[in-house]
C-alpha cells in the first residue's frame, strides 16, 4: 500500500514528515534518529523554524508602537501561519506506528490474495492517479503562491512567506489526499469483500464453512486496520484535529480586525488559510465516516439472507452467534481514547465556528459604533 501512495508521502517528506522508510525484504520501519534521512528532515524543519522565528521578532518589532488590537493581530496571523511547523514533530513521535499501519496492509494483500486468488485492488486506478493527485497538490501549491504574491503590495518585505506558505500548502493538500485515498481504499475492499461472497454464494454447491470463516476473519482484519488509526495516526490527527479549528477561531478573529483596521491583505491571506484548514477537516472526516460505514456493514448482511440449509447444524449456531457479537460492535475511530472521528466532529466545529462569528460580528458592530461615536 505505501509505494502506492510514495508520491504523496514525498511532498509530506519535503517539509520533514513521514519519517519511514522501505525495508529490504518488502516491510516498513521507522527511520533512525541517526541517518542521512533523518537529518535531512532535521535541517529542512530547523531552517523553517529558524525563519518563522525571524518572522516573528520582526512582527514583534513592527508592531512595538501600534495599538494592542493590531499588535495581537499582527503576532497571531503570524503564528498561524508558522502553526504548521508543529506537525512533523507529531509525524515523528507516531513513526513506528505508522509503518505498523502499513505493514498490516502489507499483511492483508497476503491473506486478500489467497482467500480471493486475485491480486488486491490498487488505489483508485492505481500509482498513475497518485502521481496524478501529488502533482495537482504541488501545482496548487506553487499557483497559491504565486496568485498571493500579485495581491501582496510589499512583495519583498514578504518574501520570508514563500517558503512557509509552501510548506502549509504542500502539508495541507497532501495529507488531506492522502488520507482520503487510505479510508477509500477501505471502502473499495468492503465492497469487493461483499462481491466475491456474494459470488460464492450464488454458486450451487454447498457452502463450505471454513470459506465462511475466511470471510468473516479477512472483513475483520479490514476492520482492525481501519480501527489501528487509533495507534498509528492518533498521535499525528488527534493534536491537528484540535490545532486546525483553534487556528480557524484564531483566524475569524483576525480577519474582523484586520477589516476593521484596512487590513484587507492579511484578511484575504487569513481567510484563505482557515477555509483550507477547514476543508481538509470536513475532506478526512467525511471519507472516514463513508469507510466507518462500510466497516460496520461488513459481510453480515449477505450471510444473513443467505438460505441456512446450506450451512451444516454443527457450525450453524456458533456462526450465528459470531455475527449477532460483531452486529453489536460499533466500528468508530478513538484518536488516544477521546476524539471520535464521525458525523458529530464537522457538526460540532461548524456550530463551534458559528458561534464564534456571532461573538466576533457583535465585537466588530461595537467597534465601528465606538469608532463612529
């Protein structure tokens, strides 16, 4: 599964994610502390930091004889788009969970194959569609860059930005297709599941129980890799989960301050990064809604309605019984035992999100009276 997805996870390696690497004999391991890889990435997060931080002294320095409205607002657009720079720390706490996640797959194409004879279906059409994908993340990327620099007045007191809007965009867009492609790919396998026991099924020779419990054991192992998020991506999502909607509510306020102050260049740049961050929340929590959905049909419905005659009385009760325990068994994803990624988490940002813009419209409304009056 990972040399399908290896485009993608060269741009996340670009800003110092992704610290896995491929093992001689086909398996996935974290990378060491001590290697060239490792302190390529090192060097690549340290020359970020060390211009964000050059970016925020300067914006500290800027802002020293303005009033205290715009000096917070000159420092927190700052460091929203610095927020970034966090994530591969994250990245590299969950390194060996990670390759963990994809050696299971590794795993399952085993167990896929031989159950079904058949090669397991790629991603989407495949690699092509993932170059596809990175190259679409990357000119995206690049033309973000560019449109921003023709709205931006001071062009080369801005150009410290470049690099790090780079970096956001390219983290971004190349996390939220990839974890897309992951829960599709999840949906995919479901599906092709149910079809080849359907096919069984249908045939007219008696079912043999053992295929049955072949079945049940490959749907399970989907599942348990579809719930293994909570090991191998909860260190990595949980915390940008929580830093996407602060820096969203951190945003809102911004750019009602920064319109009420003339500010309209850093209300278009700050809005532009709270709708990206947004819609890459929405993106990963929609498609793992879709494979939770999925997971939690599983094959129960097709040997549910399947005739019992064909199934033996000796194995008919202790089949029954496994499919009324997992009919019981809600598939969700805890991310370290507290988030739950579901319908409810874009609900409650949104309503989170909506209440906020009341509060900071009536701050506005009460800022232009005092200013009028």
């Amino acid at each position: 599964m990972y040399h399908q997805v290896r485009h993608l996870a060269v741009l996340i390696k670009a800003v110092g994610g992704w610290p896995i690497r491929e093992e001689a004999g086909g398996g996935y391991a974290a990378v060491p502390l001590r290697s060239w890889p490792a302190f390529r990435c090192l060097f690549i997060v340290m020359l970020l930091v060390s211009m964000a931080c050059a970016a925020l002294h300067r914006t500290i320095n800027e802002y020293a004889d303005v009033e205290f409205v715009e000096r917070v607002t000159g420092i927190f657009h700052v460091l929203i788009e610095i927020s970034i720079l966090v994530v591969p720390v994250f990245h590299w706490r969950a390194a060996h969970n990670l390759a963990s996640y994809f050696n299971d797959w590794r795993h399952f194409e085993v167990e896929w194959r031989e159950l079904t004879g058949t090669p397991l279906l790629p991603i989407l059409t495949g690699v092509r569609t993932v170059r596809v994908w990175a190259s679409l993340c990357f000119a995206y990327a690049v033309l973000s860059i560019i449109s921003s620099s023709f709205l931006s007045p001071d062009l080369k007191r801005n150009q410290w930005k470049t690099p790090l809007y780079m970096a956001v965009l390219l983290h971004t867009v190349s996390m939220a297709a990839l974890w897309s492609l992951l829960n599709c790919q999840v949906i995919r396998v479901c599906r092709a599941l149910r079809l080849h026991l359907q096919h069984e099924l249908k045939s007219r020779t008696a079912l043999d129980v053992e295929r049955v419990k072949h079945y049940c054991l490959a749907w399970l192992h989907v599942r348990d890799i579809f719930r293994s998020v909570k090991t191998s991506w909860g260190s990595v999502m949980s915390r940008w989960f929580i830093v996407v909607p602060g820096s969203a509510l951190l945003a809102l306020f911004i750019s009602f301050a920064a319109l009420i102050n003339g500010h309209y260049r850093r209300t278009i740049t700050t809005l532009f990064v709270s709708i990206t961050n947004a819609a890459y929340v929405v993106l990963v929590c929609l498609s793992a809604e879709a494979a939770e959905k999925e997971c939690w049909r599983g094959i129960r419905l097709e040997l549910l309605n399947h005739p019992v005659h064909k199934i033996s009385d000796r194995t008919v009760t202790e089949i029954f019984h496994f499919l009324r325990r997992i009919q019981n068994d809600d598939v969700k994803i805890h991310l370290n035992g507290n988030l739950v990624v579901n319908n409810s988490l874009p609900v409650a940002i949104i309503k989170l999100m909506v209440t906020w813009i009341v509060v900071l419209a009536q701050f506005a409304l009460s800022r232009k009276q005092m200013n009028i009056g």
